[in-house]
C-alpha cells in the first residue's frame, strides 16, 4: 500500500492530435482517441485537434503528451 501525505490533484495535459498521428505515423481519429483514453481511465475534453487530458492520480507514469501518445 501506497500511502501519500498530501492530497494530490490530477494533472492536466495538452494534447495536440496532429502531433499524436505525426509520431505514430498513422490517422487516427479523433472520437477513437478519446475513446481509447477515456477506457485508460483518463478524462477527456477540449475542442479541435486540442484535447485536455486528466491524468487520474494513480497514474504517476504519465506527465508528458509523449507519455499519453506511448
């Protein structure tokens, strides 16, 4: 068991989708990338080719747009 002394707020991370098929190399819309990060357990909102992702506190691992797209 973990245990944390300070409450800790979910990160927000930008997250450019042209930047996300850029690396990947491969078109993936956006309804199925908010998809797959909304089943990961991350909240998505946003408008455009700009999402905000929340991160859930839990996921330490994740602190970067190349941690979200990985």
């Amino acid at each position: 068991i973990d245990v944390y002394s300070k409450k800790r707020i979910p990160k927000k991370i930008k997250l450019n989708l042209n930047d996300v098929n850029n690396l990947l190399g491969v078109k993936i819309p956006k309804q199925k990338s908010q998809k797959i990060l909304k089943s990961l357990g991350f909240g998505v909102s946003g408008k455009g080719e700009e999402i905000i992702v929340t991160v859930p506190t839990r996921r330490l691992d994740i602190t970067i747009p190349e941690d979200l797209i990985e």
